[in-house]
C-alpha cells in the first residue's frame, strides 16, 4: 500500500470527530484513535511496514512506550526481527521495579516508535528516558503527526522527528 493509500485508510478507520480533550490536556474537534489502527491487524501490519522502512541500518534495539505503542513495536520488531524494549511512564513499584523492560547495553542504537504525537512531551519523557539509561537514540518515529508542535519539540529536545503520517497528509 503507497503512503496515499494508507493515509486515505488510517482517516477512515481511525478518524473520530466532536470534542476531545487530548492526552496534551488540549481540546480538538477531531480525535485519531491509535486502537483502531493497532487492533485490526490488517491496518498494523501495513502501518507496521511502514514504519520499518524508517529503521535504519544502524539500529541495535526498538522502544516502544506503554500503552500505545507497544502493538506498534511489537509489530514492527517482528516484522525487521529487532528486539525491542517497552518503556513505562514509570517505574512499578514491586518487580523489577524498572522503567525500561527488555534486554539492552549501554551504548546500543535505538529508534523510539510512538503512536499519535501532538506536543511531543509523551516522547520526550520515554527517549530521555532511554538515553539516561546511556541508550543513544537515533529518532523518534510515529505513526501519525498532528502538526501541532511535537516536530519542533522533539527537535528542540535533541532528537531526530520521522513521522509516518501527518495530519496534512490525510487531509485534516
């Protein structure tokens, strides 16, 4: 499926419209809800190829941050046979009690896959996340941007923004 084709099919799917607030704490009129995308495998398998075709040759290891991404990563790391690591927003307090779940060494490549961004902050918080864990992550990919500040975040932040879909691209 070209890019045109899937960003045609991911607002069908995907596309809700009235009054959100978003994960952000903004409001909008329209909401692209991820689970539509990565609960029919259909969509995930091509949102998942997608995405391989960003991950580059230098790549050790994938992340993905709970709950959103990690169908995505998973996907996608069976898809390119990388492993992959599931990032929290915070660590469990019994267990292992570790942000980042997963086998990794310090100094390993990573490309960090998100879902749906808006400001970005969600991303920034898992690659910082990684990094301190002496991680470098090469970028951050997602499956959609909504051109809403989280390209200029992310890059503000240091890291590399390599966005499957934009909210231009599926006409919103």
């Amino acid at each position: 499926m070209n890019i045109n084709d899937l960003a045609k099919k991911v607002k069908e799917v995907a596309l809700l419209e009235g009054d959100f607030i978003l994960s952000s704490g903004r409001r909008s009129n329209y909401y692209l809800d991820k689970y539509r995308i990565e609960t029919r495998p259909d969509i995930l398998s091509v949102v998942a190829d997608g995405i391989a075709e960003k991950i580059t040759d230098d790549t050790d290891i994938l992340a993905g941050p709970e709950l959103g991404a990690i169908p995505l990563v998973t996907a996608v790391g069976l898809k390119t046979n990388i492993p992959f690591l599931l990032v929290r927003k915070k660590a469990k307090d019994y267990g292992t009690k570790k942000v980042v779940e997963g086998l990794y060494e310090p100094g390993q490549n990573v490309i960090l896959i998100e879902d749906v961004l808006t400001t970005g902050g969600q991303a920034i918080t898992a690659a910082d996340s990684l990094k301190e864990l002496g991680l470098n992550v090469l970028k951050i990919v997602c499956v959609i941007d909504r051109e809403e500040g989280a390209r200029e975040a992310v890059e503000g932040a240091g890291y590399v923004f390599d966005p499957l879909l934009t909210r231009s691209m599926m006409g919103l």
